[in-house]
C-alpha cells in the first residue's frame, strides 16, 4: 500500500498529533516526550509525516533555509517506526523533502544536515553523496566548517562539538536525534560503525552528519 504523505507548517501542528508522533517511538529505546515535540513544532518549519492505511508510520521536523549563502535542509527531530516497511517509510519521508528542497532551490546544490547515533541511520543520505564523515577521509577546513555550521544550526555549543571528528558531547538530555534503525543495522559496513565507537548515547552523544544533493541529481529526487 502506497504511504500517505503530508506537510504542514509546524504553527499548525495539534496536541493530538503530537500525541501521535509520540506514540511512534514507543518501541525506541529512545522515545520522544510531548513536552520536547512541542518545543520542536516551535523551534522547527515544517513537519512531513508519513501514513499508510491512515496509520501514522514516521515524521520529520526541518527547515529549508540558506546557511551562508548556500542551500540546506536542516533536519531535526525525526522519527521512523520500527517495522518491516521501515525503509520504505524513510525513502517516502525523504522524497518529500526532496521535492520541497527542489521547489525552494531549483538548479542550485544542497546541502543536508542531522544528528545521528547509529551507523544504520546512515541510510538517510543514500540518495546523496559526499556525505561527512567518512571513514578514512581528512575532513578539509571547508568541511570542518560545514560541520560547525549545522552543529550550531542543531543548538549545539561549539565547546561540545569536536569538528574533526563531527561528534557532540550530550549534557544527559534527550538528543533530537533523526531516529532511524535500519533493518540491517548489525550489516552496516565497519567502516560506519567506526565513526560511532566514541559515542556515548547514554551520555546523549550524537554524530553530525550530513551531505549534498548536487543540483542535477536533486531534480531527479526531487520530481
């Protein structure tokens, strides 16, 4: 059955669906209060939400907006529900967003930003390429700045966030994480995993990831 997406700006979000959002992290380990969703439909744009047989199975809050000049989709808290469509449910959340970013940004290159805390989170950015961080790469200055950029986008303090290796300290809060395991998350490549081997999410540790979508590959995803 073919997922239901909408998108609404976050002014228009109810209690009842917060309530909803909450109750799909009730089997994560890391499950969302109301109190911290409604602090997002404050801090964020917009909410897509992903529904099939009108049973809501995932959502993402995210802005569209220029860091510096350039494009980007900041993407903050997010969660996917933990079933057998669950990567089909990340791949129609996605395609929105996609579509939303082409509209705002046509012929331009964007850039995609979240915090993660598993290796099989890296799924979000399969579409897209010259993720960071990656293993056995030298993150150039451009690129440690492109991480401090959207750490301080996601309200982290720079004395937290290390740009080397693109982790954030947690001070023992919820972290507004983008939710996601993978169906194969004991398969992620090793070289993933070791990107989250000094995370420590009891502490609220998060990896900032992100990548771009270059203008003539967003108009594919996008469309």
């Amino acid at each position: 059955m073919a997922f239901e997406i909408e998108t609404k700006d976050c002014t228009a979000v109810t209690d009842a669906e917060l309530g909803e959002l909450e109750a799909i992290a009730a089997e994560s380990p890391r499950a969302f209060s109301m109190g911290l969703l409604s602090k997002q439909a404050e801090e964020w744009v917009l909410l897509t939400t992903a529904r099939e047989d009108e049973k809501l199975r995932g959502y993402v809050f995210y802005t569209l907006e220029r860091i510096g000049g350039t494009p980007a989709v900041v993407m903050g808290l997010a969660s996917v529900e933990r079933n057998n469509r669950r990567a089909t449910t990340l791949r129609s959340l996605m395609s929105e967003i996609y579509h939303r970013a082409l509209m705002a940004f046509p012929d331009e290159d964007v850039v995609f930003g979240t915090q993660l805390i598993n290796p099989g989170a890296f799924e979000i950015f399969q579409d897209l390429e010259q993720e960071l961080p990656r293993s056995g790469h030298k993150v150039s200055g451009e690129e440690r700045a492109w991480g401090r950029r959207f750490a301080k986008r996601l309200g982290i303090s720079s004395l937290a966030y290390d740009d080397r290796t693109f982790l954030a300290l947690g001070d023992g809060s919820t972290p507004r994480i983008f939710d996601y395991e993978s169906p194969k998350e004991e398969k992620t490549s090793p070289d993933v995993q070791e990107l989250f081997k000094e995370l420590h999410t009891k502490n609220g540790d998060t990896l900032i990831a992100l990548a771009w979508a270059m203008a003539e590959r967003l108009e594919k995803l996008g469309s």
